[in-house]
C-alpha cells in the first residue's frame, strides 16, 4: 500500500507540480515555439530536476513538514492531486484550496508520518 501512495504522489507530482498558466499571446507562442524545439532540451538534466522535485515533496510529506512540501507545488486552482484508496479506487483533490486544506487534514490525523495502517 505504501508503494502504491509514493507511486500516486509520483505521478501527481510529475503531471501537476510544474504545470504553468501562460495569460499574454506573446508568451503562448513563446511556449510553442519552445515546445517544438527540443534539440537543446537536456533530457537528462530535466529528469534529474523532475525526480528531486519528487524526491523533495514525498520526503516533505513523510515528515509532515507542510512548508517544505508546499514549496513543491504550484498553488493555483489548476492543480490536482489525486492518490490510490485502500479498495482499489482513487481520489482526487482539484485546486490548491482543496489540496492544502486535505493535506494539512491528514497531517494532523496522522502525525508521525507514514502510511496509516
């Protein structure tokens, strides 16, 4: 059960924490002309950024450091979190309110970290 909550905050993580509202034309078309030039990309460097990134919130959430995990995120209503219940379904929260109110939730009914058994 625990692999399959690092695993769901995972993929949060990976789909959610960098995503970033564009409001000009001129920045939409700076990120499209970006997103279709990848010949300087360094893939290997955006990994290792990506998996601190996870690294950093999954250790922030298991220490039940709410400062820490918060700096891992955006915090704006796009934003979704979602993870695996214990029958095989899911859950998720949409928007930053939702997201930092049920995480501060289960920080204060789970205190000493870890994954309730």
């Amino acid at each position: 059960m625990k692999k399959l909550l690092i695993i769901g905050l995972a993929v949060s993580t990976i789909a959610f924490v960098n995503c970033k509202k564009t409001t000009t034309e001129s920045s939409i078309k700076s990120d499209q002309i970006a997103m279709n030039d990848v010949s300087s990309l360094d893939v290997d460097k955006e990994l290792d950024a990506i998996m601190a990134v996870i690294k950093s919130e999954t250790e922030c959430f298991f220490s039940r450091d709410y400062d820490c995990w918060k700096k891992n995120w955006v915090t704006e209503d796009h934003v979704a979190l979602t993870w695996n219940v214990d029958d095989g379904t899911f859950e998720a929260n949409i928007g930053w309110d939702a997201i930092s109110k049920s995480t501060l939730k289960h920080f204060k009914e789970h205190p000493l970290g870890g994954v309730p058994s």
